[in-house]
C-alpha cells in the first residue's frame, strides 16, 4: 500500500470473535465516504478468510492485509 | 459492480428455541445482512421462543437432553453423567455459565444479532401454524417480525441462493 492511502480511521476489533468483525466493518463502512480508508485490527485468525469472504460480496476493496504476531490489520477502501 | 448483481439471498429456518440454539442462525443472519445480502429467517416451533417479546431476554440452556452437554469447560459444574442435568437448578446453571462465557468472548446478545439482522433489512418471519398451536398473538413478538406461513416463506426461499434449516 503507498504512501498515499492514509486510513481515514482505525476500528479496533481485537478480541473479537465472528461474527463482530464482519459486523462493525460493515457499520463502519457506511459511516464512510468513497474512496476512503478503513483500517481494521483483528486478532480472530477466522477473519482472514472472512474479510476475503466480505471483500468479495460487497465489492469494497482489501487493499492489504498485514499479520504481526497474531495481529491482523486489514486495510479496506470503500468503493461504492 | 456489485450494485448491479442481483443480491444473493439466505433463507433460514430456526426451529428451537433454546439460547444455544439460536445464536447459529442469527450469527448467519447478521453476517449475511454485513455482507449485503437479503436474509429471512423463518422462527417456526419452539424457535418462535426467539421473538417471543416475553421469552427472549430469558431463553435457557437445557442442562437435559442437549448434546452440547457437559458444558466443554472442566471448571463448569455440571460434568459427570447426564443426569446430573435433571438436578434442580442445573438449567440455570448452564444457562448463566453459557452466558458468562459468551459475554467473556465480547460476543453479543441474541437481542444484539436480532438488531443488526433488522438494521440491515434482514426480515424476520413468525411461523402462524406455531402461533396457533402454542396460543402467541402478534402483539407477543417483537417488532419487525412479519406473520406468515410455510408457503409464502417458501416462495421466499425459493429464491435464495443459500437455505438452511437450524
């Protein structure tokens, strides 16, 4: 991810478990204009795939996913 | 573009009405209205218990017959043979220990799932065929929920994309 995609916020769901994340991502999103940046901390390892799973579904955009000991930061652009 | 597709569609049945029985069908629920889809949940049986205004806040863990018995936490007293969940009290117990443990996890309340399912248009569907053998009037569910029977929820699911029964 370049310089340029600043997240515009970070939702911190770490400690979380499914379905919470998909959930407070999906809210976050829409309090969010096109084009911005969500960043995401997550430490459920299901989320992963879950995020991938939400990517495709709805069309908003992964730009990145990071992992750092057990750590997930997940960098979401919104399309639409 | 994804506003274009048409929005896939999930179709669930719940049929029990127990608390560890319904979070399965509002976790798919919520999820799925996350992810932009079009839900509708069928509460039919003892699942009507679920948007039974009265029942929700103090849906239990059957300590008897349940499969998810003992509870998958040594430190939980209600380990040893089966019957020990015929002693008096032991519903309770597993009820108040399944909500300790969830409420550890941050998970959310039932009443929560049901509240993001609506906030994302998920319908919820009163089965009337339950209504009128267990004596529930409308006016005993909570709000959101429309009152139809199976036909008009199989037109429903006759268009989904994903059905399960719960």
């Amino acid at each position: 991810m370049g310089a340029q995609a600043t997240p515009r916020r970070t939702l911190d769901c770490r400690g979380l478990l499914c379905p919470m994340p998909i959930i407070e991502v999906s809210k976050a999103i829409k309090g969010m204009e096109v084009g911005q940046i969500l960043e995401m901390l997550a430490t459920d390892p299901g989320s992963q795939a879950d995020m991938l799973a939400w990517e495709k579904h709805t069309g908003h955009e992964i730009l990145d996913t990071k992992e750092d000991d057990g750590l997930l930061r997940f960098y979401v652009r919104k399309t639409r | 573009m994804a506003e274009e597709k048409k929005r896939r569609r999930l179709a669930l049945v719940a049929s029990q009405g127990s608390l560890d029985m319904a979070y399965p069908p509002l976790i798919l629920a919520s999820t799925a209205v996350s992810m932009g889809w079009e839900v509708g949940i069928f509460f039919t049986f003892y699942g009507l218990d679920i948007i039974n205004k009265r029942k929700l806040p103090t849906l239990k863990v059957s300590a008897v017959g349940n499969p998810a018995m003992p509870p998958p936490f040594p430190s939980v007293p209600l380990q040893g043979p089966t019957i020990i969940g015929t002693l008096p009290g032991a519903t309770a117990l597993a009820t108040s220990f399944m909500k300790g443990w969830m409420s550890k996890a941050n998970m959310p309340t039932i009443q929560e799932l049901i509240e993001v399912t609506l906030d994302g248009d998920g319908r919820l569907f009163a089965c009337t065929t339950t209504m009128g053998v267990m004596g529930v009037e409308e006016e005993d569910l909570i709000e959101g929920v429309s009152c139809l029977g199976a036909a008009a929820f199989l037109d429903f699911a006759s268009e989904a994309d994903v059905s399960l029964f719960v």
